[in-house]
C-alpha cells in the first residue's frame, strides 16, 4: 500500500503501543509515509523509542511540551531542518487532571479547567499554526476527539468540555487554512484501552456500554482507527474538511 508514498508525517501524542497515535502512526507508515515523532519528557522517551526504532534508526523524536510555544517551535524547526516540508500531522494529545475526571462536573476548579484546555484543545491551535508554513503542497491535520463533547459521559467532565472547544477549532482552522490547501478533521473514536482512558473512572463499564448497544454490537479495533487516519491523510479525502468522523461501531446515532 502506498497511498501516502513521499509524504512527511509528524505525530503528537504516542505513549505507549496502545495509544490511538501509534495506531495511525504504524497505518501512515505502512501507507509508505516517513514519520517523525514528540515524545513528552523523558519518562516516555524510552516508550517512543522502542516503537518507532521498527521504522529506522534515522526517525526523528523530539521532545515537546504541547504547553510551551518555544518547545513547539523547536519541533518544528527540527522537521524543516531534516524534511524541509511537512505533508500529515496528528495531534493525539489530551490531559486533565484525575481530580476533574471525578466527582461532579459543576466542581471542576479553575487551574483544572484551564490546563484541560490548555493541552487537549490549544495545543492544536499552537501546533497548526507552526505546521502551515511548511506544508508547501497542502496538507491534512488530524485531531483525536471523543463524543463526550458532543453529550454528557459521566465522569468524562471538563475533558468532554475541552474536546468541544477542540472540535470547534477544528472548524475553524479548516475555515483558515483551507486556502492553503491544508485540510483539518477530527477522529471521534470509540473508547479504546489506552494509559489516558484508563484514567477515567468507570472505563471498564463504558466499555461494556459500548459493546452492548452500538449497531455494529463491538468496540472500535485500532486498526481501523489507522485505516481512517490513512484516509484522512490521503487524495480520497481531498474535499473533506472541518469535519469529525465518528468511529465508533455506529453507538453515535443510537438514541437508546
């Protein structure tokens, strides 16, 4: 397969071998994509380096605080640097502290509120803003999002608010950089086991939920989180844009 052959990806977001970002990641580059990868601080460098030492010992890792504008800048500068373009980016970067994900909602306090948008939603505002000037041919930025922001999942709480505010940027970046030929869509996948849902109380449960009254009677494979991020990165989404795809085995559209 080689659908994305020539392009240059980079990915936020990869903890671990179960996180949705190295889900897309291993899809892009099998699609024949050349990757570079953010790790955040050095306990989850070793992580990253492991996973992506299969596409190469020349894969570029960088470290990156989504909250501060000068380690975002490095990233960047460091992709021009060996690349000189940048064709895919993948923000999967989302945090909140295990505090808010409890308890009620109306409780949330002030500094939880703000790192929760801080991360999950204007990093990609920040991150955008960096890849524009190098996607010289157009491009496709793709966000992680979850249907908490679309109604209320217990427990799910500020993040299901920040995920919003991460949706709404999403159109509106697609509505700037759309001259540019840059597209920009959300992923909204169904509960996955990974090291940022575990954090949500009742996991297990949703997960259970899920399974029991989504159309298709199952939960949402990893791979097929790939398969539409290859798509999305691709010619065959070329007038799509400002949109959030919902991955889900259909749950969505159920009413009850």
């Amino acid at each position: 397969m080689s659908a994305l052959k020539g392009k240059i990806g980079l990915v936020f977001g990869v903890a671990n071998k179960r996180s949705i970002a190295w889900a897309i990641a291993q899809a892009w580059h099998e699609a024949g994509a050349t990757l570079a990868f953010t790790y955040q601080g050095d306990r989850l460098k070793s992580n990253v380096e492991q996973l992506t030492a299969t596409f190469g010992e020349d894969t570029l890792l960088i470290p990156c605080d989504v909250t501060s504008d000068e380690d975002i800048t490095n990233v960047f500068s460091a992709v021009k640097e060996k690349f000189g373009k940048l064709d895919l980016l993948l923000h999967s970067v989302a945090f909140a502290p295990k505090a808010a994900l409890e308890g009620r909602f109306v409780d949330t306090d002030r500094e939880a509120f703000r790192m929760a948008h801080d991360i999950s939603a204007y990093s990609l505002i920040a991150v955008a803003r960096e890849a524009a000037p190098l996607m010289i041919e157009g491009g496709s930025i793709i966000a992680m999002s979850y249907y908490g922001a679309e109604k209320v999942i217990p427990h799910y709480n500020v993040m299901g608010v920040a995920k919003a505010a991460l949706e709404a940027s999403t159109r509106y970046l697609a509505n700037d950089l759309g001259p540019d030929k840059i597209r920009v869509n959300c992923i909204s996948a169904g509960p996955m086991n990974t090291l940022a849902a575990r954090g949500i109380s009742g996991f297990t449960s949703m997960l259970k939920h899920y399974e029991a009254h989504a159309p298709l009677k199952r939960n949402v494979e990893p791979s097929e989180l790939g398969a539409t991020g290859v798509f999305l990165a691709s010619g065959g989404s070329a007038a799509i844009t400002g949109q959030v795809l919902y991955v889900d085995a259909g749950y969505q559209i159920m009413g009850m």
